[in-house]
C-alpha cells in the first residue's frame, strides 16, 4: 500500500472515531439531561411545599444571609434555613441590639410569613463547635431514614451548638415523632420544633399525589432528599446507633409574624 492510501485510511479512521465519540457524547448527555429532569420531579414530588414556595424559600435564603451577613457585627455567627416561607435564624450575635436588628431585618424582605429568630447573645461558637454541629445533623438525619412509619423527606434539621431544630410541614403525630427519634441521637442536648402542622388528610392527599408522579416511590424518594438533605439509604447500616436518655424537646418559643406583605429589597 502506497504512503499516500495509508495516510487518507489513517485520515478516515481518524473521522469516524471522532464522529462517534461526538455522537456517544451527545447521546449521553442527552440521557444524563433526561435522568437529571426525572430525579428534579422525584425531588419536587416528595416534597410538601409547593413549586412556588420552594423557589421563594431559596430566594428568602438567599437575601435573608446578605442582609443580615452585611448589617451586623463581624464578632457574628449567622445560619438561615428557610422552610414554606418560615425563616429560622440561628448563630450567635454579641449582644441583644444586634438578635433585634436581624428580626428587623429579614422582617423587611418580602414573602416572609414568620420567623423564629433562635439566635444566642454569646461569643461566636468555634470551628469544632460547628463541625460537631455537622456531624449531629448528619446522625438526626440518618436516624429518620432508618425510623419507620415516618419519612425523613418531611423534616428539615438544622444543629447549633447541640441543639435540634426540626423544620416541615408535619402534623402533629410526624413531628412528635421526628422529635422524639432526633432527642435519641447520641450528642444532642435539645430538640427544638419550629414545624408548620397540617392535618392527617392533607398530608394522606400530599402522599397520594406524590405516589402518582413518581414512577418508582419507594426506591426513589429513600435515595433523594429535598427537604432535609438526608445521607441516602446506602450509608444507614444495621447497626443501631448507641442509645442515650432522650434529650429535652420543646416548641420554639422565638416565632414571630413576619410581614409577606413587605417591599421588595
């Protein structure tokens, strides 16, 4: 074979294996995008909140942390969890002007129904106080996924200094629960509830809703985790976690109206 026939078949060969890498590539990301839209519906349909309110609590997260990170002291520390337009401010501010300026604050930004301004008047809790914080979360959240009869998917946890605080739209028997389960996790110190209760017949219309949108319910809304971020089933073992005498559980006493009817900032 001459040199130039072995050079235009080397040439060609280079097209077609070009061609259909492209094509490979195309046709993935094509099923990626097709897989990604189907696990965004799984995630939206075990969710109790509606799509408006969703998209709003990110917005009111959003504003809430620059407002509050941009008008108060340095000496703070700030967490904003935002749940059916319910806002928690935990963290820690020097001193009681600065707890009232953040109620003020997030007040001002619009669609904010209530708040429940859990903040400490203390120092700023160090590095291995929050990363403690990090790891309770992640047992809480784990212990609901390995409870039964309730779904982790309705709970949103947020930990400060050992302390639970418990957010969703649960009725009444699901946040006893939830708080009960969270009390029992080796390290907590306190479970507080900050949940908006709904009645046993819409949470039944919620999950009925839910189990006609999701193609397959059970193995999907165990792995995927919309509300509370909760580790997937693959990581909760056998093994039970080490018993303890269940921590205190209590009602937020810090909820306050919000103003939904505020100015846009």
């Amino acid at each position: 074979m001459s040199a130039t026939r072995v050079k235009r078949t080397l040439v060609r060969t280079t097209l077609v294996v070009s061609l259909a890498a492209g094509l490979a590539a195309t046709l993935q990301g094509c099923v990626l995008a097709v897989a990604g839209a189907a696990g965004g519906g799984a995630l939206l349909a075990t969710d109790r909140r509606t799509l408006g309110a969703q998209t709003e609590d990110r917005e009111i997260q959003v504003k809430a942390l620059s407002q509050l990170s941009s008008n108060l002291p340095d000496a703070s520390h700030i967490n904003v969890a935002v749940f059916n337009r319910r806002v928690l401010i935990t963290g820690e501010v020097p001193d009681d002007a600065s707890k009232q300026k953040a109620d003020t604050l997030v007040r001002g930004i619009n669609n904010v129904n209530t708040i429940a301004n859990e903040l400490a008047v203390q120092a700023a809790s160090a590095y291995t106080s929050r990363s403690n914080d990090t790891y309770l979360e992640t047992r809480v959240k784990t212990a609901l996924i390995a409870e039964k009869n309730i779904s982790a998917n309705n709970y949103k946890v947020v930990c400060e200094r050992g302390i639970v605080y418990l957010m969703g739209l649960v009725t009444v028997d699901e946040g006893n629960r939830g708080a009960d389960v969270a009390s029992r996790v080796p390290g907590v110190v306190q479970v507080v509830k900050v949940f908006q209760y709904i009645q046993p017949q819409e949470a039944a219309a919620a999950a009925a809703a839910s189990s006609t949108s999701v193609a397959a319910p059970d193995a999907q809304s165990a792995a995927s985790e919309p509300t509370v971020g909760a580790v997937p089933d693959s990581s909760v073992t056998a093994r039970p976690l080490e018993q303890q005498a269940p921590a205190p559980v209590t009602n937020s006493k810090a909820v306050q109206p919000g103003n939904p009817a505020a100015p846009q900032k």
